[in-house]
C-alpha cells in the first residue's frame, strides 16, 4: 500500500467518524472536522486549512461519583489535523479503559461490602519547544485506581513536519545504547545532585534496589529548543520508584545536549541539533 493510499484511507476512516459522531448528537472535534474536509474529492479542503490555523487548544474534563477524567493538549498540536486525531483517539482511548476498570472495581467493592472510591486519569500534554521541523511534547499523568495512593508517569512524543508523522525522541538517535553512553556521565550526576537536593544520601550498596544508575533511555525524555530553530536542550523525567521509593517523588533531571550527543543523533536529524559550546 503506497504512502498516498493510507493517507486516504486515514482520512476517509476520521470522515466515518464525523458521521458517526453526528448520528450520537455528538459534535465533531477539529480534527475530525478537518480530517472530513480533506478526503480527496471534498469541496472545502481549504475551509479545512483555515480551520486547522485556527484550531483552539483542546482541555476536556469529565467527573462523575465513578471517575475523574482530564486531557488537554495545547493549541500548537491541535493546529495539526493528524497529531490532533492522533490525541483525540488516545484520549478516548484512555477514558475507556479508566471506566471500564473504575466499573468493574466499583461492581467488586459492592459486593465486598467496601466503599468505592473514584479513580481518576489526568492528563495534560504541553509544549516544549516548536522548531521549524519538530513540534515537542511532554506530558505529565496523575493517576488513581483505588490504592494506598496515585501515581505519577510522564510521556512524550515528536512530530515530524517534514515526514508528517510522529516520532519518540530516541527515534532520532542511532541507538538506545549510544544515547545512553553519550549522557551517562551527566545524568548520573545529575540524578545525584537533584537526590542532594532534596536531602537524600544516593544509595550505593550494589544489592539495592536503587543503588545503580538506571539508563536514561527507560526513561521519559522530552527535547527542548532555546531559539526556536535547534533542539539544544534535553530532560529526563524520572517516575516515582524508578531510583527511590514513592516518598521521594518524581526526578526532572536536566542533561546538557554537548556534541557527543549529537554524534550519536542519526545523520538524517544532526542539523536540527545544535550542542553547547
């Protein structure tokens, strides 16, 4: 199948959904408008174009006495019909999976005889950086399913104007492996400035569970821009229970983008990098 015939048939499928949407009296979103608009043959693709420039900022919530549910992505992503279809999907999909396990739990708490208490899934993407060539997103994900207590985990992804698809920021290096080894030095250091910070001798028996260094490739990296135009900035974030136990939270730690970085970056996306001096 050629690139042009799954383009079509994405779109012809988010039309379907428009038409759906419409037989449940549920109004379209933008990107399913936009999408509609752009099946080959439509009369207003640039109706389409112009609403897509104009897109808003998307921020749904939803509470009830069995879940709390919020997603929100900002204006940059929206403007872009097939990343805003992307996040409408991912948001549907996710408020799904939490009533269906907030339904089945509730069920099982009547019968237990115990109270039930509303799980939630919060979610916000926001922007990192906007470059000529990627838009950068991270988000940060408050969840809770009825236990002791929330949890926190973050996610992030890229997309790609010049391929028109999405990416995740270890995509544009040459291995998982390279990109470890060319910021272990200053994550690792940077992870035990950020536990003496807040307090915390670093553990370094080598039979603890968090006595080693994890690699910075499991985590969640999010690319940033200071200009605008090159991705020269770069965080990990850590979850908690990753390199301590739950009390001490979550860990931002920031690594400096250096040109041995950038050596490990494919040569396809080295130009849209630009190292520390």
């Amino acid at each position: 199948m050629t690139t042009a015939t799954r383009n079509a048939t994405t779109l012809l499928l988010l039309a379907g959904a428009v038409l759906l949407s419409s037989c449940a009296d549920e109004p379209p979103t933008p990107a399913e408008r936009a999408a509609a608009a752009l099946v080959p043959g439509a009369p207003d693709s640039a109706a389409a174009d112009a609403e897509a420039k104009n897109a808003a900022a998307s921020n749904v919530k939803e509470s009830s006495d069995l879940v709390e549910f919020a997603y929100a992505y900002p204006r940059e992503a929206a403007m872009i019909p097939d990343l805003a279809a992307w996040l409408d999907n991912d948001r549907a999909t996710r408020r799904d999976a939490l009533i269906a396990v907030a339904r089945r739990d509730k069920a099982a708490a009547e019968k237990a005889g115990f109270p039930y208490r509303p799980h939630s899934h919060l979610q916000t993407w926001q922007r990192v950086s906007n470059t000529p060539r990627f838009l950068s997103l991270s988000a940060e994900i408050q969840t809770y399913t009825g236990g002791a207590h929330g949890m926190t985990s973050f996610a992030t992804l890229l997309w790609d104007r010049n391929r028109a698809k999405q990416r995740q920021p270890l995509d544009l290096f040459t291995s998982g492996e390279a990109f470890d080894a060319a910021i272990r030095n200053a994550f690792c250091a940077g992870i035990e400035r950020a536990k003496t910070a807040k307090g915390i001798v670093a553990e370094e028996a080598p039979d603890s569970p968090f006595g080693n260094c994890p690699p910075a490739s499991a985590q969640t990296v999010w690319l940033g821009s200071s200009d605008g135009r090159y991705l020269d900035r770069m965080t990990i974030a850590i979850a908690p229970y990753e390199i301590g136990p739950f009390a001490e939270g979550s860990y931002k730690i920031n690594v400096p983008v250096t040109g041995t970085l950038v050596g490990a970056v494919k040569d396809e996306f080295k130009r849209d990098f630009l190292p520390i001096n």
